[in-house]
C-alpha cells in the first residue's frame, strides 16, 4: 500500500490496492541478489511492459550526474521507454568513461535479453559514488533479473532499488473512470542526499490508460514539480535522481479530458505520498514538517524564504528537540529576505492552529495554547505557516527534522 500521510488525499474515484509497479496491466518486474549489496540482499531490478509503452522521465539538475543519468537522458527514447533496468549500492557516479560504457553495457545486455531496441530501456543506479561498477556481478545479475520476470514480482523489484531507506515506498492504485478502470503502479526509494529537485531518490511509475506521449510527459512532469521537487532533508542535490514513467494502454480505455484530470490528481496525491515518505525516512527523521510561505512579494521570494527555513540546521534540530524555537525560523526568514533586498521583517508564524508571532512579534500564550503548542511538538507531521506582507505569492515545502542518527549514519555510510 502506498505511505500514508495527511498531507496527501486521493482523489474519490482513486482506491488502493495492495500491489506495486506490475499493478497494471502489461508489466513484469523482478528483483535479483546480483551480490553488490552485502549479505545476499537484493539489489537489481527490471521493470518491463510487455507491449509498446509511452513514456517520460526526469533527472537531477546536478551538473556531476551520474554516467546512467546522463546515458539515458542522451541516448534513450525517453519518451518511449519500454523498460528499466536499477541497481542499487553503487551509483557509477563519478567515474568516467569507464562509467559510461559500464550503464550502456548494462542498457545492451537488457535490450537483447527483452529483445527490445537499446533505446527502448532506461538505465538507473543508486548508492556510493566514485567507485567504479562490479560489471562482472552486474552482468550476471541481469542474466538472472531478465530470466526472473513476473507479475508476482514488485515487491522484489521495489526492495533492490533501495539503500539505506527504512521503509519500503510502493503501491497502486484503481482508477475508476467513466471511460472505464485504469490502474497506476509505484516503486520509489530515497531517503537522504534529498533536495532540491527531486533527491537522491528514484520513482518508477507504471499506467495503462491509453494516452499520448506528449499527454503522459504533461501530467508526470507536473506531479513530480507539486512532489519530489517540493521536499528537502538536507538541502543536497542527488547525482542519480530520476523519475520514469512507463503508460502502455493495455486497459484499452482512453480517458477523455475530464477523465485525463482525474487521473492527473490520482498520479499526483500518489507521488506527494511517496515524497513525504522519502522525507519521513530521511535519515534518522523522526517527524515531517509542511511549510506553507504565503503573501510573498514574489514566487522566487517565497520561494527562498520556504528553503531558508526548510533546510536551516538549527531549525531542524529544534523539531527534533520537540522545541517551538521561533526565533529559529524568523532567523531564517530574514536571511533569506535580506538577500532579496528586504530590510523589513513583518511577518506572521502559526504552528498549526497556534499563532506564536504576529506582525513580526512574539504572541504571549496562555496555559491552554502552551499546552496544545507542546502536543503539535509531538505530533509525526506538523503544519507550518508562514505569512508575509506581500501581495500573495506561495511556495510548499516538506522537509525534515535533524538527528544523531543522520550524522551517524552518513558518517559510517562508505565503510
């Protein structure tokens, strides 16, 4: 089933269901032990439609990405991609022309086990960057995943693309439409390495509404910019972030325009779900924060101020220590507008339903308020507002709190 979180709701005619990428009709996957990971874990996948699919992907804006990224997006038909092959435990990032043609032997060895074009197959890789691929477990390993494939198999394909994640992030849904039912599959991972868009994360996304190329692309891409372009954990930008969706029309139902809507808000509330698991997995988070920036003199000013306090240390650590610190976030937001030009700080900060500054002053809350503020402090997800004295403008962001388990955990990470 997919994460659950409030911030997050279906649409009506959108019901889940206990299944994963190969929900729809179509689709094989597998997951594979290629011996990358430690102690037999599985760590390869590959996700195929069995019939002609569009497609549409997206990838980090990290000018350092990852030789798979940059295989793809350059050579694949990225708006025809029939399959997917991941590994996991390795990024091949950083590493040169060798990294390169190792994600393009990767691409050629699928291509002629599926039978398929090599442009037909998207290549992904996640975990250590600058160590080079163990091509001789990875050839194997897709030997094995290609021989593996079945409709039984997301949750094996969703299990070996992940690293350090905790929780598995997966689902599908039915969508019931006039035109008749289509049906969405997921498989993501990530949980560090998170911002600003997308993370150091991955999402596979399978459909089979009968759709164009150009109308699948619209409707992924927006999803993805009201999603994983909108959560942070620690303010660093992926080498490896990449987001495919595959739409093959095996349902035989074409939506029409309001039906195309519908399935837009289903594919959207879906991949919000998985990013804010991604940012409630980030690392040794123990809460997950939405921030909400109104009355700002411009989008990029929201836009700022939303980061500033989203991806603040000392922000962070205080929802971590359970402390309503407001100076924190006021801090934060007059970095970000000093930056902008902006001397004056009138601004008003709610936790919830708990106004603690007003007109750039701190409220003084009785008993009744203090007692609830300190409940939010506890609660997994907390709703943050922050309103300017501008004409309106907004930005959303997810982000996490701070621990000793973040710090742990990336310092012990490469050994």
């Amino acid at each position: 089933m997919l994460p659950k979180t409030r911030f997050a709701t279906l649409p009506p005619q959108a019901r889940e269901v206990k299944a994963g990428v190969t929900h729809p009709q179509g689709f094989l996957a597998s997951g594979v032990a290629s011996g990358v990971k430690k102690k037999g874990k599985l760590d390869l996948g590959i996700l195929r439609s069995q019939t002609r699919a569009v497609s549409a992907a997206t990838f980090t804006g990290n000018a350092a990405a990852a030789a798979p990224v940059r295989l793809t997006r350059a050579s694949s038909d990225c708006s025809g991609l029939q399959a997917v092959v991941v590994n996991a435990g390795n990024a091949n990032a950083v590493t040169g022309k060798q990294g390169l043609a190792d994600a393009a032997r990767m691409r050629l060895l699928t291509a002629n086990h599926l039978r398929l074009p090599v442009e037909a197959v998207g290549v992904c890789s996640t975990g250590i960057i600058g160590v080079p691929l163990p091509m001789d477990k990875i050839e194997a390993g897709i030997d094995k995943a290609a021989h593996a494939l079945s409709r039984e198999a997301s949750n094996d394909f969703s299990a070996a693309i992940r690293t350090t994640d905790k929780h598995a992030k997966s689902g599908a849904l039915d969508v019931d439409l006039p035109e008749g039912q289509v049906h969405l599959g997921f498989a993501a991972k990530g949980c560090g390495m998170i911002s600003p868009n997308m993370a150091t994360m991955l999402c596979f996304v399978t459909c089979d509404a009968d759709v164009s190329a150009a109308t699948w692309t619209a409707m992924l891409h927006a999803a993805v910019k009201a999603s994983f372009n909108r959560i942070t954990v620690d303010g660093q930008e992926s080498t490896n972030d990449t987001v495919i969706g595959l739409c093959n029309g095996a349902s035989g139902v074409k939506p029409g325009e309001a039906s195309l809507a519908v399935l837009g808000e289903a594919l959207s509330a879906a991949l919000l779900r998985l990013a804010v698991s991604i940012v409630a997995d980030g690392e040794g988070s123990t809460r997950t924060m939405k921030l909400t920036v109104t009355g700002a003199k411009t989008h990029e000013q929201a836009e700022a101020v939303a980061r500033a306090v989203a991806n603040s240390p000392l922000v962070k650590t205080a929802f971590y220590g359970k402390d309503p610190n407001w100076g924190r976030i006021m801090q934060a937001i007059g970095q970000a507008l000093g930056r902008h030009g902006h001397t004056a700080l009138p601004a008003h900060i709610t936790y919830e339903d708990v106004v603690i500054v007003e007109g750039g002053h701190p409220v003084e809350l009785d008993a009744a308020a203090q007692e609830r503020l300190s409940a939010i402090m506890h609660q997994p997800e907390i709703a943050l507002f922050v309103a300017l004295n501008g004409p309106g403008e907004e930005a959303v962001i997810y982000f996490s709190d701070l621990t000793h388990d973040y710090v742990t955990l990336n310092a012990e990470y490469s050994t």
